[in-house]
C-alpha cells in the first residue's frame, strides 16, 4: 500500500562498498535548494522537504499542505522552509495543484503543491531548472526525511538540518488519472546490493536509495551537464518501511509545468533576464512522456 512517507536510506550496514546514514549528508551543500519543511496545524507538527525554484517559490508535495485530505491546502496550516547555512523563511501562501484530491484518495496522482515564501531567498542560491525524465534514467533523490538502512529499516528521525541525497533508475511511470494520456506518476525500486551490476539491479550499496518519512516534497534530480533539473517530487513509498524490495516514487514535474509557470509568474526578475536574452530556462528538454511503457 502507498503510505504518506517518503527519507533517503542508505544501503546494507554490511554489505560492500560499505554504507551509513550518514555517508548520505550533502556536507557540501550542493542541494542547498532543497530544504526541509516545518509544517503545523494548530495541533500537530510534521517534517517534510520542498524544492526552492525560484527567491520566492518553492514546489513540495500536495499532501505537505493538505494533511486532512481533501486536495485543497489547510485552512488552519504554517509552513516553515528551512535551508540549512541561509536560515528559515516563512511561507506565505500555499497552492495544490487543481487534480489533486488528496493522498491516495483515491489516486497518488498530482500531488504536488506551490508555495509561496514571505520573505525572499538570499542571494547566491542556485536553483534548478525544471525537465523531465524516463524509465531508464539515474534520478538523484534529496531530502531531510528518515535514514536507516536498506536490510532492516529507519534507524534515524527526520530532520530539519541533515539533507541526504542518493540515486536511483526510474522503472516505471503511470498516466495522467484525468485521462490526458501523459504520464504523471514515476516508480522505481530499492535494489538489495546483491543484484549491483545486472540489469535492473542496484546502483551500488552506497548510492542506491529510498525515500522515507520526511522524504515527502524532495527532489528527484538529473544533471544535464551544467545545473541541476528538477523531474520529479517525491510523494510516496510502497513496502514495508525503507527495505530492500520496497517502491519508491512521486510526481513528474514536466506534466506540471504550465500551471507551475502560471501560478509563480516565473521567470521572475532573474530569469528574466535570460528570457530577453532567448532562453528558455524553464523548458528544457521537452516532452518525452507520452507515452507509457512497461
Ligand atoms: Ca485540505
Ligand atoms: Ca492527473
Ligand atoms: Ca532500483
């Protein structure tokens, strides 16, 4: 069954090359546009993650706004986006994406929310463009949600300050529940070390990963060369809680990005820039989902 969970797992705890929790930290701050989100109710708190795309805009998962279900963002809700080294910044107003009608209810599709921060990011922070994916493509999953290792399980809580990033190939993606005939739903699996190197097996026990609770509204990334691209959020995990065998998965970003464009007004002043000048940062790499296979 899909749970509301998405943490980044390491591998086996003996299995070669060796692997910790802990050997997932970003130390180097390469995602430092990925950051953790502080959400609360009035009544209870929750920990998830959420992708900076712009000074003022963040994507995250639907569900991250919406812990009552319904598909539509809490009225009674507060969000804190915590970057690690720029600081905390309130978020100021939060969008679910018009399909979305709640986690798994009854799909797990177009759970994906933009949200708008208070205050704007600091200068100097890089942000990734947005793009799509494949089945076949090695995915960098980052997020702050719960650690432990790929042969038992979580061992670690989710946090607001250890971001955690590990890769993973996409297996298979599912279509668009209205009907579009696009794909909007990404999957892949937790490889035991034993299959590294056959086809469709690990990456290795030290980059092969899972996401877990607190995963939720990460990024699935892809490197084109120069920047990072953002093609999916994390949004769920099928299994038995961060073991080997599990399924992970979440939203693509590309079937997304009108509305994205739409409701954050990016390009924003920065990007403006490059727009004048031709480019088109937003639509790189155009569809190459229409179509479903396997
Ligand atoms: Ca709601
Ligand atoms: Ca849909
Ligand atoms: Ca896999």
């Amino acid at each position: 069954m899909a749970t509301l969970t998405a943490n980044i797992l390491a591998g086996g705890e003996f299995d070669s090359p060796p692997d910790t929790p802990s050997n997932r930290l970003d130390t180097g701050g390469g995602f430092s546009f990925v950051g953790a989100l502080e959400i609360s109710n009035g009544v209870s708190t929750y920990k998830g993650s959420a992708v900076a795309i712009s000074e003022n805009w963040i994507i995250t998962a639907g569900h991250n706004a919406d812990l009552n279900d319904d598909g539509l963002p809490d009225p009674i809700w507060s969000g804190n986006l915590h970057l690690p080294g720029y600081g905390s910044y309130a978020v100021a107003e939060a969008f679910t994406h018009p399909a979305f009608t709640g986690f798994a209810n009854p799909s797990i599709n177009d759970d994906i929310a933009l949200m708008r921060l208070a205050n704007p990011l600091p200068p100097g922070l890089v942000y990734p463009s947005l793009g799509s994916t494949d089945i076949g493509d090695i995915v960098t999953l980052v997020g702050f949600g719960r650690s432990g290792y790929g042969s038992y399980g979580y061992t670690s809580s989710a946090t607001l300050t250890d971001r955690r990033f590990g890769s993973n190939v996409i297996d298979t993606l599912s279509l668009d529940d209205e009907g579009s005939g696009v794909a909007e739903v990404f999957r892949y699996d937790f490889d035991d070390p034993s299959t590294t190197g056959q086809t469709d097996g690990s990456l290795g026990n030290d980059l092969e990963t899972i996401i877990g609770p607190g995963d939720s509204g990460g990024a699935a990334l892809m490197w084109d060369g120069n920047q990072w691209v953002l093609v999916g959020i994390n949004t769920f995990t099928e299994g038995y809680g961060g073991r080997f065998g599990d399924i992970g998965g979440g939203v693509l970003v590309e079937p997304y990005e009108g509305w994205i464009l739409e409701t954050t007004g990016i390009p924003e002043p920065g990007a403006g820039a490059l727009l004048l000048m031709g480019i088109l940062p937003l639509v790189w790499r155009r569809v190459r989902v229409g179509i479903f296979k396997r």
